[in-house]
C-alpha cells in the first residue's frame, strides 16, 4: 500500500468524486500515511474477521446515537475525516456508495467497538434474564 501512496490522493479524487483531495495533494498525503499507520492497529483484523466473518457474538441491543465526536474513525486519524465547529467531526465520504462497504458502516459492532474508541453516544445493553415464578394458589 506504501507503494502506491504517491497515486492516493489522486484515486480518492477519482473514487469519492472530490477534487479537493488533489488540490490539496500534500495534506492529503500526509493524512492518508498518518490513516495507513492507524489502520495496522487493528482495524483491519476487526474489519475482515467481525464485520465480512460475523464471528463475534453480537449483542442483544446497542443504544444510542452518534457524537460527532470523531473518536471511531481511527480516534481521529481517518483520511476522510473533516473537522466542523465545536469539536465535531463528518465523514467526508459519508453519502459515498462504497462506504458501505468499509469498517465505518458497521460501527459499533459489539462492546468492544464501543470501548476501543472510548465512544460517548453509546452503550451496550445487558440482556437480563426473566424468570417466570408460577403463583402458588392460596389455600382456601
């Protein structure tokens, strides 16, 4: 993938259909090696064996709603990540087909998800077991 760092930006353009990744070809590259040293941290591994394999258990229900904070997408790392006003952050490919096909589309999968990137807007709902205890009929 170093390899072909140098093409990045201009694939990105091309992909994502926004030029601003070529007009602004040294940030972009400088983001897109700082996206690849976040990505060997583990996402891929999470990526290829619980999003494509579904092998983790996934939980009864996870709650809550997304932050803007930033924190899933590599904590702030991504290439593709804009910062807005107050501490917010957007995904710049958000509405792009292909997204759905990355790690993002599937965030939170599973508690650990949640944990990894220290997510604010949500949480993992416990199941409870409920036990049914028959009335025992008084005596008359």
């Amino acid at each position: 993938m170093y390899l072909l760092l140098p093409l990045t930006p201009l694939l990105a353009s091309v992909v994502f259909f926004r030029s601003k990744y070529v007009v602004q070809y040294r940030l972009t590259l400088k983001k897109m090696v700082v996206h690849l040293q976040a990505l060997s941290e583990g996402p891929v591994h999470h990526y290829l064996q619980d999003v494509v394999g579904r092998k983790t258990s996934i939980p009864a229900e996870i709650r809550g709603d997304c932050t803007q904070c930033g924190n899933c997408c590599l904590d702030k790392r991504c290439v593709f990540l804009e910062k807005t006003a107050d501490e917010k952050y957007l995904c710049g490919i958000y509405h792009s087909p292909l997204r759905r096909f990355s790690n993002c589309g599937s965030f939170p999968l599973s508690a650990h998800d949640i944990e990894r990137y220290d997510c604010p807007g949500y949480t993992v709902v416990q199941e409870v077991p409920i036990y049914w205890v028959p009335r025992v009929a008084a005596a008359e």
